[in-house]
C-alpha cells in the first residue's frame, strides 16, 4: 500500500525548475555518444556532471574537465544504485554493441545490455530521478519493412507488429517498454530516442565496432597511407542508410528529454538524407581527393538493405529535426581520423 502511495504522489507533483547544479548522470559515458553528450551539458554550463562506464579511465573516448568519472559495471544493481544516488536526470546511452559486424556476430552480448537498463531504470527511480533517457535504435523497425534499399522512411509506429534486429533490435524494443511502464505505472518521466546511425569524431573507427562513416573513412585513410588505391566494402554497395552527425544527436537527446510532449514515447533521432554505401564511399573519396578500385565482399555482414529515418514526428513535435549535411560531417570525421590514424602510426595512443 504504501509503495502504491508513493508512486501516485510522485504522478502529480510538480517538477522543480531544472537547475545547472542538478546532478546529471550520463550511464556509458566513456563511449562515443556518452562522451559527447558530457562535454555537450558542459558547454551548456552545467556544473554537476557524473560520467559512469565500466571501460577502465585511460581507455574512455572522451574525459571532460569537471566531470566526475566512475569505473562502474551498470549491468549490475549495485553499481546502478551507486551511480544514480543523488541524481535529477539520467541518461542510459550504456550498451555493448558496435556496428553490424558486431550486432550479427555477437547477439548474446547485445542483448545482455537489458541488464543495464533494468537496474539503472529501477536505480534511478529509486533515487528520486526526474527525468530518464533511453537510447533505443532503428534497429527496433520491422525488418520487414526494410528489405528494399529504395525504403520507405520509417515512422514511429513501424516498430509493430515487431519484428525487430535479432539481439541489439530486441533489446532496444524490450526496454523501450521498461521506460513506458515505469512511466504509466510509476510516475518517472522517461525519453526514448531511436537512433539512426550516428557517427562523427571521438568515435570507434577501427577493430570491429565502428559504424560505416568511421569504418569507410578508415579503409580510405589506409588506401590512401598504403598507396594500395583499393577498397574493401561489405555488400554489393547498394545498401541504403541514412546518418546523424554527433553535434545533432546530443542537440536532439537534450531536446526530447525536456519535451513533455513525449514523455514515454518513443521517437526517431536521425537525419533524413538517404544515400547507399556506394554513394558514401564516393563522398569520403571527395574528402580525401582520391578515386579507389573497390571489392565488394558479398559474403561480409551487411545487415538490412535500407532504412531511414521519418522525421515528420519530430518536426511537428519540436519544430526541429537533424540537419547537419553528411557532406559536412564525414569531412570533419574523416579529418579526425586521418590524424588518428597517423598518430598510431607514430606509436601514440589513440581512440579505436
């Protein structure tokens, strides 16, 4: 009785004025998206920031000066609670997963990260959270409805009937239903963004996990170095995506977890600009002034054959939506990882 109490009360309350000294906990934020979005709330002025990732701290992809940084396993509870005690916001951007050459070969792993937002959702809850975010991606689509590399964009509400990427997909949809639930029944403001392939510098750009914009720009930087002039692509190359610039996802995850519109509702974060993987090597290829002879492995993991992301949502909900052109990013992207590359080359530690 008491705990159904309890939770009816934290429905009507009134949220207190968000403050920059609220302590805002970013769950995964010795990765990619995490870091970003940890320099992001700095820039914005915020001041009490705690960065949580089970990754040891010399191997985070971004360390932020007056961030408080945590080495903590959140697919256990314990680490959960300790991560979250005192928190107004936290953002679950913690998962094991890379690009489609890890989602296909190692769907065990992907799908244990439910852990992580089992206990870090319930932690935060219990802390007293305001606001909770959650991570989820287009691979939640029906993959039925993305069989064709001339896609039709997909909506908020083709995530069902389900029948989503085997592993990460499911995962993804499962607890974007934890969020729901915690909301409908427990009073916790919760934001789901599916994202659409978001890539940028600071990011995983070699060893497996790297989505296509890092692993196409690497494979041209080494082309380039070797003066092999080739290009290894997985697929026939006409595999269609579309891809969001880092700057545009931590824009858009703060937009949506402040949106009380969309409490509990899961909506996609994604640039709109299809283009296939043969048509993104040619982009990487103008960065670098370069034309390659290509291979294409036929046999290599290449996942759906396309899918993009409807923005028709967002834009009426928030009256914005991802605009970095992907011309812009990959030029950005390629420059950071052509220095990266070069610096390891030196024998310096680099991100991977």
């Amino acid at each position: 009785m008491f705990v159904r109490v309890m939770e009816k009360t934290r429905l009507i309350e009134k949220e207190s004025k968000r403050s920059k000294d609220d302590l805002i906990v970013i769950g995964g934020a010795g990765g990619f998206i995490g870091g970003a979005l940890a320099r992001y709330f700095v820039a914005k002025g915020f001041r009490n920031i705690r960065a949580v990732d089970k990754k040891p701290l010399p191997d985070w992809y971004q360390r932020v000066a007056g961030v408080e940084c945590l080495c903590l396993d959140l697919s256990r509870e314990r680490d959960c609670d300790q991560s979250c005690e005192g928190a107004v916001e936290v953002y679950n951007l913690a998962a094991d997963m890379g690009g489609m050459g890890f989602i296909e070969r190692f769907r065990v792993e992907c799908l244990r990260s439910i852990l992580i937002n089992t206990h870090l959702i319930e932690a935060a809850y219990r802390a007293g959270a305001r606001r909770y975010f959650f991570a989820s991606s287009a691979c939640a689509y029906n993959t039925l409805l993305q069989q064709d590399p001339q896609v039709t964009a997909l909506k908020e509400s083709d995530a069902y009937p389900a029948m989503a990427e085997r592993g990460y997909g499911w995962e993804k949809l499962v607890s974007e239903m934890f969020c729901q639930e915690y909301w409908a029944e427990r009073g916790l403001k919760t934001a789901i963004a599916r994202f659409h392939n978001v890539y940028g510098p600071n990011g995983t750009w070699d060893g497996g996990r790297e989505k296509a914009p890092a692993a196409i720009c690497r494979k041209v930087v080494e082309a380039v170095e070797s003066g092999s002039n080739r290009i290894k692509i997985w697929g026939d190359g006409t595999q269609t995506r579309s891809f969001m610039y880092i700057d545009d996802c931590t824009k858009g995850i703060d937009k949506i977890m402040h949106c009380d519109d969309l409490i509990g509702t899961p909506i996609n974060l994604g640039s709109s600009e299809l283009v296939s993987i043969n048509e993104l090597v040619d982009k990487v290829e103008r960065v670098a002034g370069v034309k390659l002879e290509r291979d294409y492995q036929l046999d290599a993991p290449r996942g759906v054959a396309g899918h993009n992301s409807d923005n028709t949502f967002i834009r009426q909900v928030l009256g914005w939506e991802p605009d970095t052109t992907l011309n812009a990013g990959l030029k950005a992207t390629y420059r950071w990882i052509l220095a990266q590359f070069q610096a390891m080359r030196k024998g310096h530690r680099v991100v991977e």
